[in-house]
C-alpha cells in the first residue's frame, strides 16, 4: 500500500486484529474509527473523507444538541427550503429545543433526555399543524 496524501487519514491494524481508519479534524483533533475487517476500514475512511468535503463530519464527541440542530439546519435544510421557511425551523428549533435540550451530548442522551425531546417534538408537531392549517 502506498503513502496516502496528506489529510486524506490514515488506515493500519492493531495487535489486537482490530483495523483503525484515523482522520484529522478541522479542530487538529483526531477521529478513529475501529472495524474487524480492512475492507470495512477502508470504507469508513472514504466515509469520513466524504462527510469531511461535505461539511458534515461530526467534529468530537462533545458536541452538543445545539450544535448539531444549527449545522443540520444550515447544510441539510436552508438549500432545499425557501428562507422563510429555513427561518421559521429555526426559530422554532431555537425557541422549543435548544432552550431544554441544547446543552445536551448529542453522542451519549440518557432517558430523561429522550422524554424531554419527545414531549419537544410533540409540542412542534402541535406548532407546526398549527401553522399548516391555518
């Protein structure tokens, strides 16, 4: 196997059998990712490298709801959407999410947590016939 550009990551096996597919973070962090196969790996790594072009390669594992609703917002929705529409997700995401939940691990919610984004959701599905009926 051949030397890899620099920032495209790196792949190699432990002594554990274990193949580790490692990209570097905008932050100067870096990601591993741990399959069984090469193969597998080698897939992750294109995965990533794919998902970092994109913008949407999630940076650590501290990253919170906030974060996370906001990037979704900018990159997923606001180019498919009109701007009043992009506007007024926002403006319900921020008002009825992120208030309760923004502080939130997005990688590790416990069970109180997904109660409190269920009875979140229920409230903007409310809010969001509301405005389509109308």
């Amino acid at each position: 196997m051949s030397k890899r550009a620099n920032g495209e990551g790196s792949l190699y096996q432990r002594k554990d059998g274990r193949w580790v597919a490692a990209i570097s973070l905008e932050n100067g962090k870096r990601k591993y990712l741990y399959h069984q196969t090469q193969a597998q790996a080698v897939v992750a790594l294109q995965h990533a490298n794919h998902s970092k072009l994109q913008g949407t390669l999630k940076q650590t594992r501290d990253e919170t709801l906030e974060t996370f609703l906001l990037n979704w917002l900018h990159t997923c929705i606001q180019p498919r959407v009109r701007e009043r529409t992009s506007q007024s997700y926002h403006d319900l995401i921020t008002k009825h999410l992120l208030s309760t939940l923004g502080h939130v691990k997005v990688h590790k919610p416990g069970l109180t947590h997904l109660n409190r984004v269920i009875m979140a959701l229920n409230s903007l599905y409310s809010l969001f016939m509301f405005f389509t009926h109308t």
